[in-house]
C-alpha cells in the first residue's frame, strides 16, 4: 500500500519540489494550505500547478491547534513534514510576534496533536542554518551551539528543540534538518538570489535600470532545493530519528553570487548594483558554511548542483519568465 505524507508549507519551494519527489515514490500526498490559497489558485498555488490533480490539499491553519489535530485523524500520515514557516529572516525583524507564533505554536501544536492521535508517525522539522546565526565555530556541524540574530532564528532553535524532546520523552521518530540556505527558480523574489536572477532578467530586457542590495559581502553557503528535498525523506526512512546538517560545504557571497548572474548575460554588476543602506538587518547574520559529512555518510545524500549550475539555472528560468510574462 502506498505510504501517506503530510506536508505543512507544501505551496512554497521546497514544498513543491517534495511534492513532486513523494509522488514519484508513489506516495498519496496531503497538503495543509491556508484558505485563501484555495479561492486564488491560480496566484497561490503556481508552484503546484502541474501536480495539482495528483495531490490532495486541506485548508487549514498552523495557528489552530484543533484544525492540525482534525487533519492528522483524518488523514493518518505515514510521515510529516512541517514546511510551514514565516520564512523570510528580514521580515521577522517587522513582525516578530507573527513570525514566533506561526514558527513555534505551529510546531508545537502538529507534535502534540501527533503524540495524542498518531504517535507512530514519523515527523520532520524544517531547522535552519539561522540557527547558527553568529557563529560560534567555522564550519557548522550538529555539534555547534546555536547563537540566533533574528526572531526567526529564535523560532526556530524553539522548534528544534521541541523536536528533540518529543523524540527523547515520548519516544517518537522526530527530527530535524539543518537545511543551510538552498535556492531554485521557485525561489521566492523576496530572497536574494532571486531577487538578483529576476532583476538580472529585467535589466537584459531593458524594463529595470538598477538593483538596490543591502550587505553584499554577507556569505552563505548555498545549495539547490531539488537536492535538498531528498534529504528531507532520507532522514524520515532510516532505523533511528536523527538530526542532520545540510549543505554544501562551499561559501559564496552575495557579491560573488551578483557577480555570476550578471556575467552571464554578459553583463557588468559594477555598472547596475546600487547600495542601499536600508537593506541592512538590524543583526546580520554574517558568515554561513556548513559541515554536512554526517548526512554523506549515514544518509548517503549527495548533492547534484554546484553553485554554478545553480546560478545558471535561476538566470535561464527568469530570463525565460521576464520574456514569457513581461515584468
Ligand atoms: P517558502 O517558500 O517561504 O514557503 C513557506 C511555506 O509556509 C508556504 O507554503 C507558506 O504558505 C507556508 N506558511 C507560511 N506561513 C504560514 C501560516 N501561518 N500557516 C500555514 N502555512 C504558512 O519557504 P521554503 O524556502 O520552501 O522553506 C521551507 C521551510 O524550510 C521553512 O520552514 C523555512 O523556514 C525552512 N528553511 C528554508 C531554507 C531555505 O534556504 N529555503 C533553509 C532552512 C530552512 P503560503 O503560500 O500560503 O504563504
Ligand atoms: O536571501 P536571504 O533573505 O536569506 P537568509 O536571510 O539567509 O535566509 C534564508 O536562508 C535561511 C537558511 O540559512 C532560511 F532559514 C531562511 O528561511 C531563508 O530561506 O538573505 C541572504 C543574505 C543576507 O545576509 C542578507 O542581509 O543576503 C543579504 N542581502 C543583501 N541584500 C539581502 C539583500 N537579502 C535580501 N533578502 N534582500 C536584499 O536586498
């Protein structure tokens, strides 16, 4: 019988991209969305859009303890993963109630509602290299402490932890990845890489002078959510529930990233990028690199793209939708 996933998050990057590798496993795949995305389909759910008949979505809210614990009894997941965030770091500075109530409470409820109704459920966290924030040791492993910069750091070191004592008190399979920054063509323009691989398109087609940046000498280490995602299952299909580090071990800056992109339709950064000082975050998180040789070696998990192909392949995308759509 074909085994039955839950994803919370499942209209965002790595929501889609998960989607379409469950599917190709054979899995039933369930997803919670918020209502809204329902009544604007065709908005909200184009990163869905070509598996949509494939796939079964709930309205539903991480905000409401007893809608997840109504969804769980009726769909009795095989395995969890809990996308669903406030996801963007700049924004938790604007709104940190929001940002902490969403990212914890959520969390909170799916396990408790889980250890009540379906303990044999097998859960997945989305933890963040955020959580490093100020590093404490180059590079990062699963060992290294957390020092978060932002609400959303905060929020979710609450949801590892919480994670973690699920695991250890209840004795359920709960874990978390420590996913470090991982990028697509569904990318979200607020990111910025996607807002550098769109503006790149604009300005090649002459409807967008400059791009303002905030810190481009920030550094990340960057993989791609294809590869990602994979990791996501390993992790939930192995004897014992574990915490993992994901990353790419190669560090990169938003200089060296605008660099690329704007090489690659033949064309200077120097000449384009423009310094905004109000970009800047209240804490920065300054440095990411991460040391993913736990999940090579117990997971097996290898990554395809390299930075360059990443790049490339969120340049092509944009210069294909600037073209396509007009804007
Ligand atoms: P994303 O594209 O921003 O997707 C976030 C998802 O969460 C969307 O489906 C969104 O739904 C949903 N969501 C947000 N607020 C919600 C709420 N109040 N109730 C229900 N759903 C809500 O993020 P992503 O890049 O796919 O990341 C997936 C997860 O991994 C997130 O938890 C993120 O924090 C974490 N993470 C990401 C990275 C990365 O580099 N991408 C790295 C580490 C960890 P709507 O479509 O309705 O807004
Ligand atoms: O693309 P970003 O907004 O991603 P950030 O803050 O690293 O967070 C992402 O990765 C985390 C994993 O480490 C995830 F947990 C999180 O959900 C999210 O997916 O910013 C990257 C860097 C920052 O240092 C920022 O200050 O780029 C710098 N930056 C410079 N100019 C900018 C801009 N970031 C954005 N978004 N926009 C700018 O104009």
């Amino acid at each position: 019988m074909s085994k039955k996933a839950l994803i919370t998050g499942i209209t965002g990057q790595d929501g889609s991209y998960l989607t379409e590798f469950l599917l190709k496993k054979k899995y039933k795949v369930h997803g919670l969305v918020r209502r809204v995305a329902l009544e604007d389909k065709s908005h909200r759910l184009w990163r869905l859009r070509h598996v949509l008949n494939k796939i079964t979505l709930h309205p539903g809210s991480l905000e409401s303890y007893a809608s997840l614990v109504k969804l769980i009894q009726k769909i009795k997941p095989d395995e969890v993963y809990h996308l669903g965030a406030q996801s963007y770091v700049d924004y938790s500075f604007k709104d940190e109630f929001s940002t902490l109530n969403t990212n914890m409470n959520g969390t909170h409820y799916i396990l408790s509602a889980l250890k009540e109704f379906l303990p044999s459920a097998r859960f997945y966290f989305a933890g963040s290299s955020e959580m490093f924030g100020k590093v404490r040791e180059v590079p990062q492993t699963e060992k290294t402490p957390f020092y978060p910069r932002s609400v959303y750091g905060i929020s979710k070191v609450a949801g590892y932890d919480l994670t973690r004592n699920y695991r250890e008190a209840y004795n359920m399979y709960c874990c978390s990845g420590i996913l470090f920054n991982h990028e697509s063509p569904r990318r979200g323009f607020e990111f910025v890489t996607r807002k550098i691989t769109h503006a790149v398109a604009r300005i090649k087609f002459g409807i967008q002078k400059d791009l303002k940046l905030g810190n481009i000498d920030a550094k990340r280490d960057w993989g791609h959510a294809k590869d990602y995602v994979e990791a996501m299952w390993l992790m939930l299909n192995k004897k014992k529930p574990e915490d993992y580090v994901i990353s790419t071990g190669k560090q990169y800056s938003v200089r060296d990233f605008v660099k690329l992109a704007f090489s690659l339709v033949d064309l200077d950064y120097k000449k384009y990028v423009k310094i905004d000082k109000k970009l800047y975050r209240p804490s920065e998180v300054k440095s990411l690199l991460g040391d993913c040789r736990k999940a090579k070696r117990e997971l097996k998990w290898k990554q395809k793209y390299t930075f360059k192909k990443l790049v490339e392949d969120m340049v092509k995308s944009d210069l294909d939708f600037v073209k396509k759509q007009g804007y």
